[in-house]
C-alpha cells in the first residue's frame, strides 16, 4: 500500500493560490502606502492622519508576511486538514484587507480638499458665521457634504470612520484692544497680554471651528440619506494655523495683509476602521 509522504497535488495548490493572493494583498498594501504619502504631500491627507493610515498598512504588511511564512512552512509539511483550515481562515483575512484597500483606493481617487476665503463665511474680524451669509456659507459647504454622503451609500455596509480636518489661516493684521473682537477673543485664551501673533492664532482657530460644526450640521440634516448611519463614527478636528503661511509651495509672494492668507481649509477622509482605529475609540458617533 502506497504511504502518502505529503499534502496531495491539489492540495498543494491551494496553498499556492492562498500564497500568491496573500501576495497581492500586500503589494496593494505597498502601493496605498505610497498613496498615501502622495496625498499627505498634495493636502489631501492630514499629515497626522496619514502616519495612522501608513501605521496600520504597516501592521497589516506584518500580518501578511506572518501568513505567508505560515503558508510557507504548511506546503512542505502540512496536512490536508491543517491546510483547508488555514486556507478557510486566510480567506477571510483577505477579503477583509482587500475590501478595505479598495475603499481607501476609492477615496484617493476623490477630492478631498477644499478651501476657501474667510470672507465667504465671516465678517471682518469676525469667526461666528452670521445670518446674512449663512446661505453662502451651506452653498460653500454642500458639494462637500454631497461627496461625503455619497461615498457611505458606495460603500453601505463598512466600518467607517469619517476624519475632518480643518485649519484656519489669517494675515498679519493686529486685533486692536478697542476692537469689538479683542474681549471675546481674550476671554477663550490661556494670557491676559497675549501677542499679535497669539490673537490671530486663536482667531483662525474659531474660525476652523465655525467651519467644521457647519459640515457636521449639514451631513446630520442629510444623515437620512446614509444607508447605514450607525456605522459610521466621527473624528473632527479644527486647528488655528494663525499667521503660518498657507501651503507656501504653491503661492510665493504672500505679503503681510494678502486676502490670500486670510482662509480656511478643510480635508475630509473616510477610512475603514481598521486604518483608523483611534477613531472607533472616541465616543464622536452622531446620533
């Protein structure tokens, strides 16, 4: 009677098949990697958030490399049962990874930047949008919104954390202490005798502030058109960049009190879950 002396011929293909799938996976993981660090570069992707996602891609390259040693080792030693089972477990490892590298590859391939002139939303001196440009502000706002909502209904039964990013950026002008603004504006900061600088700081951060609420409210007003709304969790961010320059590699001649400077801008990403998993953490569902 003839002795098996290993896994039979079809066997031994099916974890060939498993190796070279587990290889796609991470090749896909390679090339979001460098995705990614092109969006950071282009303002698409906070740089932050960007070492999360190339973080957890990292993590999820270990992972695969541990499969495919495991893989390795199955095909010269392993039985018929020890490699249907690890086939049926990798299988879903796979399908998992790659639904969520196509959903950030689906992203990647969107807009995710905008800005704006603060004009468009505040008065001078101002970081509260005002009733009488409320309208501008939400037509502004709205195809950002649309793009958002329509991502969730691509993509309805996933884990998804929804990150918005927005930084404010002023001029050099100084905030007088006669100014109307300068009380309230004293009132939210940490000195009693902050600078120029300082002032300006805190008030482009407001206005961030403004403008992520705003977004927020509009995707609630339309959250009936998500197809499954309590798997989505929110991170949302607001910074004051201040007198910083805004993105001085694509405009070089700024000066002090350039309309240019004065703006706000805003980077949404809608990551899987497990490219993002700080996001799952934090109680900012919207309910």
């Amino acid at each position: 009677m003839a002795v098996s002396c290993g896994p039979s011929k079809s066997v031994q293909t099916l974890t060939k098949t498993t190796q070279e799938t587990l290889e796609l996976v991470k090749k896909e993981a390679q090339r979001a990697i460098a995705l990614t660090v092109e969006k950071v570069k282009n303002y698409e992707v906070d740089p932050d958030i960007g070492k999360e996602i190339i973080k957890n891609l990292k993590e999820a390259e270990r992972k695969i490399d541990t499969q495919l040693a495991v893989a390795q080792q199955l095909s010269v030693n392993g039985t018929k049962e020890e490699i249907m089972q690890f086939a049926e477990r990798t299988n879903v490892i796979i399908q998992s990874a790659l639904t969520d590298l196509k959903s950030l590859n689906d992203l990647y391939d969107i807009s995710t930047f905008s800005s704006f002139e603060t004009a468009t939303f505040f008065p001078a001196g101002g970081y509260g949008i005002p009733p009488e440009k409320q309208d501008e502000a939400k037509k502004s706002i709205e195809p950002i919104v649309q793009r958002i909502i329509k991502f969730f209904g691509d993509h309805p039964r996933q884990r998804f954390v929804a990150v918005i990013v927005c930084y404010g950026f002023s001029d050099e002008t100084p905030i007088a202490k006669e100014s109307p603004l300068y009380s309230p504006l004293l009132a939210k900061m940490k000195t009693n005798n902050p600078t120029r600088q300082e002032l300006n700081v805190k008030l482009s951060e407001l206005r961030a502030k403004s403008i992520a609420n705003l977004l927020v409210d509009l995707i609630k007003i339309n959250e009936a058109l998500i197809p499954n709304p309590k798997l989505i969790n929110y991170d949302i961010k607001w910074m004051g960049k201040g007198e910083e320059l805004p993105y001085p590699d694509r405009v070089k001649d700024y000066h002090a009190d350039d309309k240019r400077r004065r703006m706000v801008s805003l980077i949404w990403n809608v990551l899987p879950g497990s490219l993002y998993a700080q996001g799952l953490s934090n109680d900012t569902a919207m309910n």
